[in-house]
C-alpha cells in the first residue's frame, strides 16, 4: 500500500473531530494587515499565517463579510498615508516605501485615484489648517473683530 493512501486512512481513521475555525473579528484582521504591512508582507497569504489560518478560509471569512483582503489593506494605506501627510515631513518616496509600493509615482497615483486629490496638496492643504488652527484667536470679546 502506497505512503499516501495510509496517511489518508489514518487522517480519516482519527478520532478527533475537526476543530471549527472560530473567524476573527475585522479589527483583528485589520491590525493583522497593519503589522504586515509594517514587516514588508501586507499579501493575504501573510495574514492568513498571522492569523494562523488558511488562506482560503480568510478569504472566504472576508467575503462573508463584504469584503476582501485588497480592500482592506487599500483602507489601511490610505489612512495611513493621509495621517502621515498631515503629520509629518517624511518624503513622499519614504511613504510610498513604508506602505508597499514600488516607488513615488505609484504612491502618488493611487492616493489620487481614492482621495481625489495628489498627495502633495493633500499635505499643503492640511499644513495650512494647522498653521489655521496653532493661530491665536482675537482677544476676548472680539467676535467679529470690530472691536
């Protein structure tokens, strides 16, 4: 008898029933794909290891949920690239690296194919309403600034 079919004969022979896969939560899941991305491994199959589930299943565990890993990770690049526009003076390039992509260019084409807006004026629009905000108000009592 060949190797294969008594290693089947023993997996089915087992008596221990198959243990359910309890889903995790899309917060869990998103903060999988957050530290992934952090270690340069944002694919489905480097969440599913994290998870220390299947591939298959976490696709089908997203699907159930209306959503998919590319989905996902796309909301998680751009929420982190809008707060890393709006907060810091990293280089564009240094951005793009930290979140996956291949260079500037593709960085900057995909935050203006979601945000509607190049990343560049994304960060000086935001600059500005910091500086808008940090400004001192009128003194007390001035509402209209007629005095």
């Amino acid at each position: 008898m060949s190797f294969f079919i008594l290693q089947e004969r023993r997996l089915h022979a087992s008596s221990e029933p198959m243990r359910a896969v309890r889903p995790p939560s899309a917060h869990a899941v998103r903060a999988v794909i957050v530290a992934t991305l952090r270690h340069g491994d944002a694919t489905l199959d480097g969440a599913a290891r994290a998870l220390q589930i299947s591939s298959r299943t976490l696709q089908r565990h997203l699907g159930r949920m209306g959503t998919s890993h590319s989905e996902i990770l796309a909301e998680v690049r751009l929420s982190i690239a809008c707060r890393l526009l709006a907060r810091s003076s990293r280089r564009l390039s240094d951005i793009a690296k930290s979140l996956g992509y291949a260079n500037a260019s593709s960085f900057s084409r995909a935050f203006a194919r979601l945000m509607k807006i190049e990343p560049v004026v994304y960060r000086q629009q935001h600059l500005a309403r910091n500086q808008e905000l940090a400004r001192p108000r009128g003194g007390a009592g001035a509402i209209d600034g007629s005095g």
